[in-house]
C-alpha cells in the first residue's frame, strides 16, 4: 500500500463525493496538520543538526566536590570544546580555551570544568 503524501490526499478527495461536507472538510484538516507538522519537525531536525553536544559518561567511582578534576573518572569524560561567544562578537571562538568534561553516578550530574 502507498503512502505517499499526493496518492493518500487525491485518494481522500475522490472519496469526498460519498461523504459528507464535514467529513470531507475533516479529512483536508487533517492532512494540513499533518504537513505543517512534518515540515516544522523537518526545519526543526535542520537546525538540530549543526549543534555541538557532549555526552555524559556513567561512573561508579567517588566524585568529591572540591574544585579539583583529579578523579581518574574525569579523564574518561568526553571533552567539550570549541565554544563560541555570545558577547561581544557573537558567534566568533571564544577569547580564552575552555575545557568541559561531563559525568553521572546514580544521584547526581557532575560537571567539570576549565575555564582558563
């Protein structure tokens, strides 16, 4: 059976003939929900697409909230890197080099970071 978009909506407008005004008028409703939905989740993919994104490394081992990154689970963290500014020239490398590591246990999300 074909699903396509054209075949399903000329296959719903021949049939209207044997339906009633209002069902006719429900079926195009339907489809243009439909289309704007899939076209705004489309654009949205598009624009999802270009993010940078780091994932969060599970560990078992004890974090200790010090300040410190010296842990040896922070150095099977993903790094973070590449940031850009915001301001004062938004969009260009960011001034200083910054390094974001990211890692969870069962409770907590830890967060690590240099910021030089």
């Amino acid at each position: 059976m074909d699903f396509s978009p054209r075949k399903f909506k000329v296959k719903a407008l021949s049939e209207c003939h044997t339906q009633t005004r209002s069902g006719c008028r429900l079926v195009g409703t339907v489809l243009t929900v439909l289309v704007t939905i899939f076209s705004t989740l489309t654009a949205q993919l598009e624009e999802l697409k270009d993010r940078k994104s780091v994932v969060a490394i599970f560990t078992d081992s004890k974090i200790t909230i010090d300040g410190e990154l010296n842990e040896p689970a922070w150095q099977t963290a993903q790094t973070a890197t590449d940031f850009v500014q915001r301001a004062p020239a938004e969009g260009q490398p960011a001034s200083h080099p910054s390094v974001v590591r990211v890692l969870y246990d069962y409770e907590y999300l830890y967060i690590g970071a240099y910021l030089l």
